[in-house]
C-alpha cells in the first residue's frame, strides 16, 4: 500500500509526539518540540508524518531559525519500529525527505547525533547505515562525521600549558572577513568549505560563509582579526552563538602563518571573549578527519561530547 506524505496539524499533532526509538541516535522528545514550537525554531509546516492507511509510520522534524522562512536542518526523522525491513525504512525515510524539500524549495542538510564510540556499536552503525542510504536516494549525498565539544566554565583557570604567539585582536568590517573567508580557504582539511569552494568559487563561498555567520545569534564584536608582533594579519576567529550556547562559530589562519601555533592563540580570545560575557559554557564543531584542530580543541581543555553525521546535498 502506497505511503502519503504530509505536515502535521491538529488532528496528527499527538501521533507526531508519540514516536520514540531505541536506536542509540538522538531524537526530540515532547517537551522539546513543544518548548521550541512556542520559539518558531518548530513550526506545524515543517513537522511531517508519512501514513500508510491512515496509520503514521514515519516522521520527520525540520528546524529553523525564529525568523526563518524555510527550516535550515532536519534534526528528527524516525521510522515506527513496525517498519523493521531496511528496504522499507529507506523508502519512508527518502519519501519524507522529498516531499519536505518540494514544500519548502529547498534540500536542508540532515543531521544525526550520535555517540563518542558509536563506531564500535552494531545498533549505532546499523542506524547510521540505513540513514545514509535513505539520504543518498533523497539527493543528499554527501556525509560528513563531525566532532562536538565543549569547555565548561571558560572563565576558571586554565588546568594545562599552551605556548601561544603574542597576537593583537581587533576587529574588521564584512568585506575584510569575506576576503579572509576565501584566503583561508586554501589547503584547508573542511569538508564543507571545499565542497562549497568547488561549488561556488573561493569569493562565492565566502559571501556564503558571510551570510551564514552573520545569521548566527551573538554579538558581532566577537568577530575577531588577528595580527602577530609585526602587524601582520594571520587569522581571525567568530566567537558567536548557536541557538543554545555560546560557540568558537568559525576560525582560520592564513596559509602562510600555519604551524606556529596561531589556532591555540585564537581559541584562546575566543573562549576570553565567551568568559567575559558569562557563557558558562563554549562548544564547537570539526571534522573527525581534521587533525590539527581536533588537537587544538584538546590542548584549550575541550572535551568530546557526540559525533554528528550531516547529510548535504
């Protein structure tokens, strides 16, 4: 029997709230979506059921910003634990997807929140696996394993030793942070900043990351440029927000300044920044395939908290 696909309303609204799982993946419960519906970060036109006879067995939330007017990610889709065959789960999970993206005019990225060692974890890779087949049939077909940390209480002393370079901080205008964008982008281990690159252009995707950042919730005096003893620009840093916490948003060094320890220098403004305000706490994101900045997280005193799975077309 064929599965139909629609957004939620008054009569469906329960049956949208009464999924769960038990596979080791984050959802969003109740209390959540109705706490963030009442924000607009979840919205009646964005939360989708897919029905077979009338019976719900998939779901699928999609969030964006306050004053969005299409979501930004799908953070939530879950398939009923009736549909067990894989074939099946991606089909619904494809389906969803699809008919999300016609409604809005847009593909958003799909995340997945999943733990620090679902790597050893048959449920966790088994959960992944059929999520990734169900994003490459809906069109989002790249994947990207990214790592979140976090730094509780910035403003405590530091517990180890970081050598950094003396840098200066000040700030700059959004044509000074464009043409930052596009030179840090050169040799860089991002994935979506070279995706966006070969998509885009150096400039395009710099006017891209600008319009990005800029939405971000957060001050922008924490746009920070640096400049080393002699004046000279090596890199700037976005201490900003996401939706929920204070956040290292976006950090580079030019080319020609890497391996003199400017990233440690950055991190460190950014979390004086965060400190200065407050923030009890500072998180970030990075590729589990870049390296040197997963080791710069650590070396500040950030912890790994999940891995997260994006999805992209």
């Amino acid at each position: 029997m064929s599965v139909a696909f629609r957004p939620v309303d008054g009569d469906t609204l329960e049956a949208l709230l009464a999924f769960s799982t038990d596979e080791p993946v984050a959802w969003i419960g109740a209390d959540r979506y109705r706490a963030e519906s009442a924000t607009g970060n979840y919205r009646p036109e964005w939360s989708w059921l897919a029905l077979r006879d009338g019976h719900p067995v998939g779901r699928a939330l999609w969030w964006g910003g306050a004053d969005a007017t299409a979501p930004s990610t799908l953070d939530d889709l879950l398939i009923a634990p009736g549909s067990s065959d894989p074939d099946e789960r991606r089909e619904i999970a494809a389906g969803l997807i699809a008919a999300g993206a016609a409604a809005f005019g847009s593909l958003p990225e799909w995340i997945v929140d999943v733990a620090v060692d679902w790597h050893t974890d048959d449920a966790a890779v088994a959960a992944v696996r059929w999520r990734t087949e169900a994003a490459r049939a809906a069109g989002l077909g790249r994947m990207t394993e990214r790592v979140s940390v976090a730094l509780e209480q910035p403003g405590a002393p530091a517990t180890g030793s970081v050598s950094t370079p003396a840098l200066r901080f000040r700030g700059g205008d959004d044509a000074e942070f464009v043409d930052l964008f596009a030179r840090v982008a050169v040799g860089s281990l991002d994935a979506h900043t070279l995706a966006s690159v070969a998509e885009l252009g150096s400039r395009g995707a710099a006017a891209d990351d600008l319009a990005f950042y800029r939405s971000l919730p957060g001050s922008r005096d924490g746009w920070r440029i640096a400049l080393d003893a002699e004046g000279l620009v090596v890199g700037f840093v976005i201490a900003t927000r996401t939706a929920y916490d204070a956040a290292v948003s976006s950090i580079g060094v030019l080319p020609q300044h890497r391996g003199r320890g400017i990233v440690d220098g950055l991190l460190a403004e950014a979390v004086r920044v965060h400190a200065a305000a407050g923030a009890p706490r500072v998180v970030g994101t990075t590729d589990a395939t870049n390296t040197p900045m997963r080791r710069a997280f650590e070396r500040a005193g950030f912890v790994v908290t999940k891995r997260r799975i994006v999805f992209e077309p």
